[in-house]
C-alpha cells in the first residue's frame, strides 16, 4: 500500500490520482502519524498538479464517509444546497444565506452547509447564527426543523470532527497564499446529501471542475457558478453584478456558457450593490432587503438566484417563471415570517 509520501511522489511526476490512493490519502491526511510537513507536502503537489474533477469527487467520497449522518435522508431526494466555496475576497454579502429563507417560505426544503467566516468578516454560519438558528443543533432538533422550518444549517465543524487534523496544515499553506482541494471539498460534502447543488466558486477555472465533481457523486441537478467582476477578480456567486461563467450538472447538464442579468430581464449593477460587512452590517442588510430598501442590485441577485434554485428542483419550468414568486416571498413578508419561525423554533 502506497504511503502518503509515496504518493506525493507520483503527483509530483504528472501521475492522477485514482480513487484508492484518494482514499488512502484522505485517511493519512485526518489521521495523526504523518506529519504536517508530509500532508503539507501532498497538498502543494496535487494543487501544481491541478486537481481533476474526478480526483475531486473522489475526495468528497472519502471525506462524505468519514462524517456524522444527521440522518436526514428522507427529506435529501427533494432538497437543495445553496453554497459557495468562500475564498474570493470580494467582500460581498452573505447572498445564499438569504436565498435560504426565500427558497424555504416557498415550500422548497433546503440543506444549506457551511461554517463562519474564514476569508470574510461574516460567513454563513454568522448571519444564520444572527438570525436565531442553532449552529450545533443536535440530530432530533435537526431534523425537527425540516419538517417544520423547512430548512436547516449544518455547521461544518459539528459533522466533519477529522478535518481537526488538517487545519493546522491547510492554515499553513494559506498564510502562503496557496490554495488546496480542500478549498473547494467544503460544497460537496454536505452531510445531508441533497440532490440539488446551486454552488458558486471563487475562480473560473474551477467551474468546470466542481461541476464535473458533483456530476461523478451523482447530483440529480444542479449548476456551479463564478461571478468575474473584472479581469482581475471575481464573486463565488450567481450575481446581477457581474459575467457569470455556468456550467450545469445532472437534468442541467446542458447548461454550459456566460449569463448576464438581462438574459433574464434584470438590469446590470455596480459590484457595490452587492458588499457586505461584518454581523452587524449584514444583518442590518437582511432588515433593509425585507422592506425594498437595499440596493437594487442586491435584491435583483437574491431574487435571481432563488429562481435559479426553484428551477433546478423543478418547481418551475424555466429561471424566468422563478423570479416574481421569489421576489414576492422576498418582499412580501414571508421571508420575515420564516424568521421569526426561525428564532421562535431554536428558542423553544
């Protein structure tokens, strides 16, 4: 059997990966007796290699074993993840957060996965956390909460307990500035295994590839999405802001160009429609979205990508249909509703 560094030999000759030496090396990674200098080691080689998507989903494979089982596997057929794979420095506004709770005031069951802020200020986990939910909700309250809320959150950190040996090396590697294929595992690991995927990514290049991922773990639909702002940055987002690179998988295999806001009828807007801040901030962002006082371009994005989200588990026949209903739960009151069901919920 091949040794970790064995590997990182292999990778370093050009040589992919196949499914298991990912395994052994997902096991040598959350295990203790390699050093952090030999994963650090196999994980700048695989990144100059540059991941395949199949390398790709067969580390999602490994990892999606090895976590807790919220068991929640009659409500993942019909759910949907919204999620980005963080990492943009783009300072944008926690958009998927809000895409929840529309999705979920329409009936639509969500299983969103994520963790606090790491590249940001406030990451999922904080704005949802902010708005009443209980990161580390034990399995029966989660599961309680998708029959009743509709959605749920899980917190990474609470269902992936070996990834606690690989931070310290991925911290590492990150005050270098070198990116790994754990940047882009955190969407394709969900817990609750939904079938639906709306994800965005930080670069893309990696469009492709994760759609490739998600389409090899047998995602039943779903489309990966990067917002380019300019030539020199991006958005790990769906956005009326910005060029959007898309690439579809499962029913949505088909998907594979660039959309602008106005395929959809939506004006373009200002990258500056679209920054976010710190809890504080954001959750001040929430209570202005609600009432039709956030910037235009802000609320055209949630509206967009909710349709997105209603299209992909099929509750509409196109992206166009999706927008008035999302936008009417949006500013309608129901979205304000399923807050207040929210924090009532995780109070009591």
């Amino acid at each position: 059997m091949p040794t970790l560094a064995t590997l990182t030999e292999q990778i370093a000759a050009g040589r992919n990966l196949t499914s298991p030496d990912v395994e052994i090396a997902a096991a040598a990674l959350a295990a203790t007796a390699d050093s952090d200098e030999v994963k650090g080691g196999f994980l700048l080689a695989l990144a100059q290699k540059g991941e395949t998507a199949e390398e790709v989903a067969a580390f999602a494979t490994a990892f999606r074993s090895r976590a807790i089982n919220p068991g929640v596997e009659a409500w993942a057929s019909h759910a949907i993840d919204i999620v980005g794979t963080g990492g943009d420095h783009a300072g944008g506004f926690n958009i998927s957060s809000v895409v929840v709770l529309v999705l979920a005031s329409l009936g639509v069951t969500v299983m969103k996965h994520g963790n606090r802020g790491i590249t940001s200020k406030c990451g999922s986990a904080d704005l949802l956390g902010g708005l009443g939910v209980k990161l580390e909700a034990p399995a029966e309250q989660v599961r309680r909460a998708l029959a009743e809320l509709g959605f749920v959150f899980f917190f990474a950190p609470a269902y992936h307990p070996t990834f606690r040996h690989i931070v310290p090396v991925r911290k590492a590697l990150a005050a270098r500035g070198q990116r790994t294929v754990f940047n882009i595992l955190g969407p394709l690991i969900n817990p609750g295994r939904p079938a639906h995927v709306l994800l965005g990514t930080y670069s893309a290049a990696s469009v492709p590839k994760l759609a490739g991922a998600l389409e090899a773990l047998g995602a039943r639909s779903g489309l990966a999405a990067h917002g380019v702002i300019d030539g020199e940055r991006g958005i790990d987002e769906l956005t009326t802001a910005t060029t959007n690179r898309v690439r579809g998988f499962g029913d949505r295999r088909d998907i594979d160009g660039e959309w602008q806001a106005a395929d959809f009828g939506l004006s373009r807007a200002p990258f500056s429609h679209l920054a976010g801040g710190d809890l504080a901030s954001n959750l001040a962002i929430v209570d202005a979205l609600l009432v039709g006082r956030a910037p235009t371009g802000l609320a055209d994005t949630v509206v967009l990508n909710a349709a997105v989200g209603l299209w992909l588990v099929g509750r509409v026949a196109s992206v166009g249909e999706g927008l008035a209903p999302a936008r009417e739960a949006l500013l309608g009151g129901a979205v304000r509703q399923k807050i207040a069901a929210t924090r009532e919920f995780y109070r009591s």
